[in-house]
C-alpha cells in the first residue's frame, strides 16, 4: 500500500474537489458506481471517465481525460493494473494535483513517475473507506 494517512487526508480535504473516475459507468454492479456516490456525498465533484462516456449521477461522462474541458484536482482509477499506468500518465498531462489508484491497482512503476512528476499519489486504497474516517 502505498500513500500515508497525510497522504490521504491531504488529497481528500485539500487538493480540490473535482474527481475524475476512470472506469465509471451507469453500471450499478461496479464499485466505481458506489464510490463515486460516496465522493458526491461528501461534497466532491465526479466526472465518469469512460469510453461510453455516459452521464452518471447527474454528471456528464467524457471519453478520456484529455476530452474534459476544465481542469480535475484528483484521477481516481477504477481500471485494472495493466491499463493504470497510462492512465496516471495522462493524469500528469492532464495537470492533476493527484492521483488514487484503487484497491488491488498497483504499479510501481507508475507510482514512482507519477510522484516524480510532482503529484501526490495513494495506491490500493479506496477513498469511500477512507473518507468517513476523517470525519
């Protein structure tokens, strides 16, 4: 697991409220859908990414990071392993304070770019966990 408790709570309380996630659909059977229920609970901004880009939970969807016209403060990853690390990638191009990679999405190797390129990062960790626990 990668990312401190400091670490959390910074991107989850001071880094923006705009949440873009990556894997959300209107599918209702994938955690992204509930997490991302969790998030607008707590007062973030989330905005499906996927390549359906479907409108969910009022938000409209875009096709890929670099499609969403206005900036997003954290890229939260809800894709397998294999594909994350374009994806954090794409979350440095895209000006991201951070990225969170969800439960069982490792890759170190995208971990070390992406805090190499200045980003704050939490790996294998869920947010609608950890969220409640700041309160």
């Amino acid at each position: 697991m990668h990312g401190d408790d400091a670490t959390v709570r910074k991107i989850l309380t001071e880094l923006g409220d705009t949440w873009a996630v990556v894997g959300l659909s209107s599918n209702r059977q994938r955690a992204a859908y509930g997490v991302a229920q969790v998030l607008q609970r707590f007062g973030k901004r989330v905005v499906p990414v996927h390549p359906k880009a479907e409108t969910v939970h009022g938000e409209r969807g875009y096709a890929s990071l670099a499609d969403i016209p206005f900036d997003v403060d954290v890229v939260d990853v809800f894709v397998n392993s294999d594909l994350a690390g374009a994806v954090a990638d794409e979350a440095v191009a895209k000006g991201a304070d951070a990225v969170w990679f969800q439960l069982d999405v490792i890759d170190e190797a995208a971990y070390e770019r992406t805090r190499a390129a200045g980003l704050e990062m939490v790996m294998d960790r869920c947010p609608a966990i950890e969220i409640p626990r700041l309160r």
